[in-house]
C-alpha cells in the first residue's frame, strides 16, 4: 500500500517523526513516505499555495491511505499541523474520503490524546471530511525511554499493538477505498 505519513511537529528532533521512520523500516511491505509539518508556511487566505504545501496534496491525493503522527503542545495540536490542513481543506481537498490513522507520541504519560482528539474533529469538518479510522487508538507516552539507540521501539507489547493497529487500519484503508474509489482532488 502507497502511504504518506505526516509528522504534525515543529520540532527539528520529533519523536512523532522517529515513531513514523520506525513504522517504515517496520512496515517494508508498504511503500510509506515520511513527512514533516516543520517549517511549513503559514496558512493564509490571501496566498497561492505554496510548492511545498502542493508536493504534500498531490502526494496524499495519490496515497491509497494516510497516517498522522501528532505532536500535542498544549492539550492540542501543533500550529504547523493545523496550518497543513488549513490549507488542504481551502483550494485543494486531498484529504476528501481519504482513509487517516490518528497515532501521537508524547513526552507525557497521556502520549498526545488530548491533540489526537482535537485532530478527529478537524479531519471530520466539512471542509476535510477524512475517513478517520476508529476502531483503535494509538498513543506513546513517556517516548523520551521509548526508542533504543537504532531508532527501534523497545517495547515488545508497543510493536505488537502497534502491528494489530496498523493491519486492522489497512484493512480499513482498502474498504473505504473500495466503496468510495478515488474522490481526492489535489
Ligand atoms: C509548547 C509545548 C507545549 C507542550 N504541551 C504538551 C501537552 O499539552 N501535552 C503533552 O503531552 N506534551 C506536551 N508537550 C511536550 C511534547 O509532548 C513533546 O515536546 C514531544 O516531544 C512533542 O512531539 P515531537 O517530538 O514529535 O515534536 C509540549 C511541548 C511544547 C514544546
């Protein structure tokens, strides 16, 4: 499966981004391509969209499904994720029945619930209407103990749920792209 996996972070060291490189070397059968929110441009209603901003919608709009890793500052999520998504649901919709796994690592014990619950909302306005995958959460508290020196995680019941995660959404990716087949307008 053809996967664009979004960072929502502005940090140049982001766990969410070291989270989304392990799932790539994990997950080799898949063809998953690792983004950043990091120093994206603002959004704003007056500007063209920006080449970077439009690389990222024609790589979603081509993707058969989606993974945002996000940050939580603040009890939600990071400015520049929210921006990307400014910008992805005014000219440009990629995100437009498009199957999304939520994933957050965090500092904290909580692992970036609290922005993962805030980003759902968002994905399901009007102007996005994602196919936010539901039926299980991912969350990695504590991250700063979480990975070994090669970037692995350590926990073997982490990888595990992580594992039953991840084949339960691409199971759900390939369902919604069955019924729904290629709505996405880049
Ligand atoms: C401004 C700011 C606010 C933060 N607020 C929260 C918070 O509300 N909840 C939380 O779990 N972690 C919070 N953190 C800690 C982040 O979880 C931590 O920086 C984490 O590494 C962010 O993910 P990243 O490394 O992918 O950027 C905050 C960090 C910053 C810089």
């Amino acid at each position: 499966m053809n996967i664009v996996a979004i960072a929502g972070s502005s940090s140049p060291h982001s766990y969410n981004k070291r989270l989304l490189e392990f799932m790539q070397q994990h997950f080799a059968d898949d063809d998953i391509r690792v983004i950043s929110t990091r120093g994206l441009p603002m959004f704003s209603e007056d500007d063209p969209l920006p080449e970077s901003v439009k690389e990222i919608g024609e790589a979603i709009a081509a993707a058969d499904a989606v993974i945002i890793a996000a940050a939580e500052y603040n009890h939600s999520l990071t400015s520049s994720l929210k921006s990307l998504l400014e910008w992805l649901s005014s000219d440009v919709h990629p995100l437009t029945g498009k199957p999304v796994f939520l994933i957050g690592a965090s500092t904290h014990a909580q692992g970036g619930a609290r922005a993962q619950i805030h980003l759902r909302d968002i994905l399901l306005s009007p102007g996005v209407q994602a196919e936010v995958f539901q039926d299980e959460e991912f969350f990695l508290g504590d991250v700063r103990n979480a990975f070994d020196d090669q970037g692995n995680l350590m926990d073997e019941g982490t990888v595990k749920f992580l594992e039953k995660c991840y084949h339960e959404f691409l199971a759900y990716a390939k369902t919604v792209n069955q019924v729904k087949g290629g709505q996405a307008d880049a």
